[in-house]
C-alpha cells in the first residue's frame, strides 16, 4: 500500500512566493514602451513644422488621418473576428497580439498628434504670437503672471542679465509714446485683448519681481520660430511693475525661500548656492563659476529636484514612519505633493512624483509592479497632458536617466551583490557601495551623453568619476538643506544650524566640481552633432536587446 509523503503547509508557500519574485525580477515588462514611443513621435509630429504645412494642405491631412483611422479598424476588427483564447492558462501573462498592439500604436500616434497640432495652433492664434511677427522689435504692452524666479547671469564684456518665464494676461495696444525713460499712461482709447501665451523675460540689473507675481510689462518683443518652441518669443524689459504678489500657498513659498535665502546669506558663496538650490531648487545665488564648474562636472542635477531627492525623502520617511499600515503610504504622497508645490512644475520633478503616485498605488492595493513599466506611463501621461515635453531636453533627460538607473545598473548592481555576497563586514559592504555608485554614474553618462553631446557638442569626459566622488556627500547635504528650508521661517536658528551642518558637505561638493572641471580633458568636443547623437541612441538600443536575448530574461510585448 503506497504511503503518502509528509505535508509541509509553510513550505510550498515560501517556495512558490520565490518563484514568483524570481520570475518577475527575471522578466522586463515592455509593453508600453511603443505606445510611449508612439507618444512621442505623435507630440513631436503635431508641434513640428510639417503640421504647419499640413494645415496649408487639409486634403492631405484628410487623407492621412482618414487612412489611419481605417488601419486601425482593420486591424482591431481583424484581430476581433480572429482571436482565439492562445494555450497556457497558468502562464502569467499570455502572449498578446501583434494586430491589436499595431492599432493601439496608430492610435496612440493620431491622438497625440491632434493633441500636439491643437497646442500648435492655439499658440500662433493667440494674439501676442501675431503681434510679435506682424510687428518684430516692436514695444508691447502686456500683463503676465511670472511662472519661474529670474535667474541672473554675467554678461562676457561686463554687466548682468536676468531671464524668467511669464505667460501674458492681457495685451495692450497700441502702445503709448515713450516721454524719456518713462511710458505715458494708457489712454481710454487703448483696445485690450486676452492672452494666454508663454514667453521669456529678459531685462538688465537687478530683477525686482519673484515666482507668483502679477507685473505690467512695456518691451520689445523678439519672436520665435513659427514651430518647435512653446514659447511666443522673449521680450526684453525696458519697463516692469509689481500689480499684485502671491497670495496663500504662493506667498507662503515665496516667505520661505526668502527666510532660507536670509539664514543662508553669512556662509561661503557654495553654502549660498547649494543649500537652496537642493532643498527646493532655488538656483538664484548660484554664481557663474560653480554654475560653470558643475555643468563641466555632470553634477548640475543635484540642484534640479528630481528622481535622486524624492528616493531619499521617501527612505527617510520610510524608516521613520510606522512599517505597515497606509498612514506611511498617505505621508510619503502628501510630501511628494508638497514638494512640486514649493519647487514648482519642472519635469523632472513631476516626472518623479508621478512615479512615486503609482508605486504608493501599487503598494495601497497590495499589488508588485516594475518600475519601467511606470515610467513609460507616466511618459504618456505627461506627453498627453503637455504635447511640449516632447521637445523639452530637461524631460528627454530625466526619462532617460531613469531608464538607465532601472533597467542596465540594476541588473548589474543585482550581478554585483550576488557576486560579492560571500564578502562579510564593513569592507565588502564599502567596495559594494562604491561599485553600485560607479554603476549607476557610469550608466547615466553613457545613456544620456548623445543628448548632450547634441546640445553642447562636448563630453563631460569625468562627470561619472565627479558623481561617484560627490556621492557621499549628496544625502546628507540634501536632508540638512531640507531642515534649514523647513525651519527657516519659525525657527531661523536651529535652521542655521542645519545650514552649517549642510555647508561641509556643500563645500565637498563645490571642491569635487572645482577640481574635476580644472582636469585635463573636462570636455571633449565632440563632431557630428544629431548624427553622432543617433549612432549612440542605435548603438545603446542594440546593445540592450543583444543583452536580453544572451541572459534569457524574458520579456513581455
């Protein structure tokens, strides 16, 4: 009589719960990356010049759209009429279907290509837009809301500048006789027209307006091109006057930079800079050497809040919140709201806090996901929310060096500690810190050095080595230049406590930016420009796919 084996009830579970964090490691989850890549050739397509031909030619834009819209129907009633329940019902996903995932992509391009054409249009439509190329260099008279604080810069034959984004109100024409240096006042005849345009403030000296301000401006008016920019065109300041300030939330932001500029104004000039500039991103008193210095060092997204300072608010709040529960959950989405209140709408901000949504999502609901899966979705997000980010370089940044922290360091920062997991104490868990360090810094320079390169035509040939360097330094600096932002209203001394303690390690980064900026061969001038650039794109994408068909990692399409 055949005996039956013994049952272990915990075992199976453990064993099973194995497996499936194995196999999920083991798999890349891809199958947004075409309807994001779709996204953005469709935004890009709709804010382009060829949208503006296509306006002068509806029967071709018919047509085009007529036959796209057809292909799609084709293609779902195809896969409709064609699809049978495909074998393996204990896989965990099931293969999908070429056709259906064809008309989702010619979907996906249509609609954002509308979405991009109708941001186009409304931005030559609008009447500053028309003003600026009907009348180049002449003086406008316009009322605008200032989006961002002017950031000063020195000027090569001596002087300074200032520079910051407004989008207008009302527009005032035509614009009174100047008497002097002074404008007469508007007369009652003058005709008034709304406007909701986004353009560049450009004026002399020192800027006398903050981020909230309501300003009457009087200035020429430069226009830009008719395409490829959200921007109407820069008007260069002879005339600006406050209307109104912030109020509420604003003003509250506003008393609180300038609470941390006034505790931070008696330290070096790189505690001035680097404490603001990494707790909310205040770049203002950043002179034009360590802003040279750090651009040639690759470290200048130290003071652009993105990806790097929402990970270490989180871990910090992570390990001092309760372990279980949804109180920590609710914490860490409230802290990530607050912080693209106070710094502002930059992409790489959003395009992090969005991330951080969806994983709190996922963690509420009890649900695993992967990470690049959610970055493709909140690349769609953004591109259909703003057709503009599809030609912003601060987001083609961030979504790319996300991309290259996610995908190739981790994978070989897993190979790192499961190759040193024999080392025990503090020196093979030192070697490992610097080796993932290495990696990730290594990996952003790589992925993102074609962008560069086309922007600049040089290589920072050193930004992986002033990374590592710097990495130290980076989590405290940026926790104490929180608390001194944090405290600087009610309690400015122990905020200038926190502004000491935060300058030796600003002071560490300023040095590592300084010296890697005076070695030889900083930047490497690089020929070919865009060329050069989609080589290195083509290079890095064969690269990655040879990669996955060698270690066997499955993926999913």
């Amino acid at each position: 009589m055949p005996t039956m084996m013994p049952v272990q009830v915990g075992k199976p579970a453990k064993a099973t719960r194995n497996i499936r964090h194995k196999d999920h490691v083991n798999t890349y989850d891809i199958r947004l990356f075409p309807v994001a890549l779709s996204a953005w050739i469709g935004s890009w397509w709709g804010t382009s010049s060829f949208a503006l031909y296509m306006k002068e030619q509806p029967v071709i834009h018919i047509c085009i759209a007529t036959a796209i819209v057809l292909s799609i129907l084709a293609l779902f009633t195809s896969w409709c009429c064609g699809y049978q329940q495909k074998k393996g019902r204990h896989l965990r996903a099931q293969p999908g279907s070429t056709r259906l995932a064809l008309a989702v992509v010619l979907l996906c391009v249509l609609g954002t290509y509308i979405v991009g054409y109708c941001a186009l249009s409304a931005r030559n439509s609008d009447p500053l837009f028309i003003q600026a190329q009907t009348q180049e260099k002449e003086r406008v008279n316009v009322e605008a809301t200032v989006l961002t604080d002017p950031q000063e810069r020195s000027l090569a034959w001596g002087g300074t500048y200032w520079t910051a984004w407004a989008r207008s109100h009302l527009i005032h024409h035509p614009v009174q006789q100047e008497k002097g240096n002074c404008y007469a006042h508007p007369s009652s005849h003058t005709d008034e027209c709304a406007s909701s345009a986004l353009f560049i403030l450009r004026g002399s000296g020192t800027p006398r307006i903050l981020r909230g301000d309501t300003v009457h401006i009087r200035g020429r008016i430069i226009p830009a091109g008719l395409s490829g920019t959200q921007a109407v065109g820069t008007i260069f300041v002879s005339h600006v006057s406050v209307t109104s300030v912030s109020t509420g939330w604003d003003a509250y932001v506003r008393q609180l930079r300038a609470g941390l500029q006034e505790v931070t104004h008696v330290f070096p000039a790189h505690t001035r800079a680097l404490v603001p500039g990494m707790s909310v991103g205040d770049t203002r008193m950043m002179d034009e050497k360590l802003r040279a210095d750090m651009r040639t060092a690759s470290l200048t997204h130290l003071v652009a809040i993105s990806g790097s300072h929402m990970a270490i608010i989180m871990g910090v709040l992570s390990g001092i919140l309760p372990a279980r529960g949804r109180v920590r959950l609710i914490v860490c989405a409230l802290a990530a709201a607050v912080m693209v209140s106070v710094v502002g709408p930059q992409e790489s901000l959003v395009r992090s806090a969005l991330m951080t949504g969806i994983s709190l999502g996922g963690m509420w609901m009890n649900r695993a996901g992967q990470s690049l899966a959610s970055l493709w979705c909140v690349t769609i997000a953004m591109l259909a929310e703003d057709p503009w980010n599809s030609r912003s370089f601060a987001f083609a940044l961030s979504v790319i060096a996300t991309w290259a922290v996610i995908v190739p360091a981790q994978r070989i920062m897993s190979g790192i500690r499961q190759h040193g997991g024999k080392r025990k104490g503090w020196r093979g868990r030192l070697i490992g810190s610097v080796c993932e360090v290495l990696v990730v810094s290594v990996c952003c320079q790589i992925v993102t050095g074609p962008l560069i390169v086309h922007m600049t035509g040089e290589w920072p040939l050193w930004g992986a080595v002033a990374n590592m360097c710097a990495a130290p330094a980076v989590a405290p600096a940026t926790l104490l230049s929180l608390g001194a932002a944090v405290t600087a209203i009610h309690l400015p001394g122990l905020s200038q406590v926190f502004v000491w303690c935060a300058s030796i390690f600003t002071g560490w980064i300023a040095y590592v930016a300084h010296l890697v900026s005076q070695a030889p061969w900083a930047r490497v001038n690089i020929p070919g420009g865009f060329i050069t650039c989609g080589v290195f794109v083509c290079g890095i994408g064969i690269a990655w796919s040879g990669w996955l068909l060698a270690s066997g990692r499955r993926v999913l399409m």
